[in-house]
C-alpha cells in the first residue's frame, strides 16, 4: 500500500502517475465502498473517506476498512490531501474528518501498515 500526501493541486496525481504508470485510478469522491478492494489506485482518498463518514460510519468501522484493504489490495497506490496544517475546523464533522486521515497516516509511519512501502509528501 502506497500512500500519496501532499497539498490540494500540487501534482500529486501526476507524480503518481510518473512513479507508476500504467496504473489506473478511480475517483474517491465518486467511488463506492467496495470498489476500493478491486481498484489500482484511488485520487482523492480523503473523499472517500469523508463519504464514509457522511454514510454514518465511526472510527472502528473505518479503520475495520483499512485493516481489509490491507490484506485484498496491499498493492493499491492512494493519493490524499494533506488535511489539517494545525487548523481546527469549527465544524464537528471536519474535525473527526481530519482526525481520521491524521490517524491513517500515523499509523502509516510507525508500521502498523507494515505492507506499506513508500509514503511521499
């Protein structure tokens, strides 16, 4: 698993596109729940993570996502928005959001996603 993390419009698709190509990569914005176990690589992986959340889905459920990604597509490539900067949002809803993806890429650096083999900023 690979994960892609930089700023909102700073090339990290086309980068990803250039470490590795021939991937092809659906949209997390518009991708429904089980799509991520099939596909290559997803764009926009805090969106799909946010339509989790709007469906209702809480933390455990979440990270149960995560934990079945790992072992049905080890070898996806994500790409995410870097969320958050030390920025509270005021509305509840962002902040679980950008705690949520805060918490995926911790886990990311100290090896709970030990599959994972490059994580870029």
């Amino acid at each position: 698993m690979i994960l892609i993390t930089g700023g909102a419009y700073h090339g990290k698709r086309n980068y990803a596109k250039q470490m590795y190509p021939g991937i092809d990569f659906v949209e997390g914005i518009s991708c429904a729940e089980e799509t991520i176990f099939a596909c290559q690589g997803m764009d926009h992986f805090h969106s799909y993570i946010e339509n989790r959340m709007r469906e209702g889905k809480k933390l455990p459920e979440l990270l149960k996502i995560v934990e079945k990604l790992k072992y049905e597509n080890s070898e996806i490539v994500l790409i995410t928005d870097e969320i958050g900067y030390g920025i509270v949002p005021t509305d509840a809803f962002y902040r679980e959001r950008s705690r949520w993806i805060r918490d995926i890429r911790l886990l990311q650096r100290n090896g709970r996603w030990n599959k994972a083999d490059q994580l870029s900023f």
